[in-house]
C-alpha cells in the first residue's frame, strides 16, 4: 500500500505542477491581447503572434499534462491491485524512461534552442524576429522552470520506487 501512495502522491503534485503551464499560458495569451490592442510601435506589434502561438503551446502541454496524470491517479489503483510487482517494475520503467527524456530535451536541447534564439536578437534587426526570439527564450524558460522542479520529483519518486523493489 505504500507504493501506491507513493505514486498517488506524485502523480497529484505532477497535475498541481502543470496548472503552472496553464497560469503561464494564460499571461501570454493576455499579453498577445495587450499588444493587439495596446501596442503602438512596430516591435509591440511584431509580439501579437509570438505571444499568441507561446500560449497555445503552453496551454496544449499543461492540458495535456493535466489530463494525463489525472487519469494516472485512477489508474495507480487498478494496476496496483491487479498486479503489485509488475506494477512497480513499469513505474520505474516509466520513471527512467522519463528521466533520459529530461537529460535529453529539457537540459540540453531547451538550453541550446535558448542559445540560438539569443543569438539572433544579437545578430537579426528586425522587430519580428527580435519579438519571436525574446518570447522564445520566454516560454523555454517557464518550462525550464516548471521541468525542473518535475524532473527533481520524478527522480525522488524513482529513488524511492527503486527502494521498495529491492525490499521486495
């Protein structure tokens, strides 16, 4: 029993992570509004569509999340009373699979996509690009933000899930 809470317990801070992907992008869907109708000058207009594809592209990931995980929590029961170990030993093949997927995309590829898009404000003057850039490293860090605190619980949770099998 004390596996399945363990895994309860993450699954439900993981659906409470992934409201932050939804708070984030609604500041940027408000802020694309802000610039459509605010906005005077070239480069607070070049922000209308960046801000814009940034919020949908938060939102899609923090309701896919959220919906995922949701039914996660359902599911941790069912999968636990059928089968225990088999139930632990895919929560830590999923676990690692999650983790290699972190140390590729979020700690590298993120950081050199940040990279390039800060190299073109240095390098291309146009308000388009600068706004697409600039709202770029924006998002890549609300999800830096918001993965790394999930990539330290699933680590915990993985740490944890290792422990009770060698118990077992």
């Amino acid at each position: 029993m004390e596996v399945l809470k363990l895994a309860t317990e993450w699954a439900k801070a993981e659906v409470f992570s992934t409201r932050f992907f939804i708070i984030f992008a609604l500041l940027f869907l408000i802020a694309s509004i802000g610039f459509w109708q605010l906005g005077k000058t070239e480069i607070a207009r070049a922000y209308i569509i960046p801000t814009m594809v940034a919020g949908v592209l938060l939102l899609t990931i923090g309701l896919g999340l959220f919906y995922t995980n949701k039914s996660r929590i359902t599911e941790f029961e069912k999968a636990f009373h059928s089968d225990t170990s088999a139930f632990i030993a895919s929560e830590i093949e999923r676990a690692e699979s999650t983790l290699k997927e972190y140390k590729t995309v979020v700690f590298k590829a993120i950081p050199i996509i940040i990279i390039f898009a800060a190299l073109l404000i240095i390098f291309v003057n146009t308000p388009t690009w600068r706004a697409i850039s600039i709202t770029t490293i924006a998002m890549l860090i609300v999800i830096l933000l918001i993965d790394g605190t999930a990539h330290a619980r699933i680590n915990t949770y993985y740490n944890q899930l290792k422990l009770v099998q060698i118990k077992n």
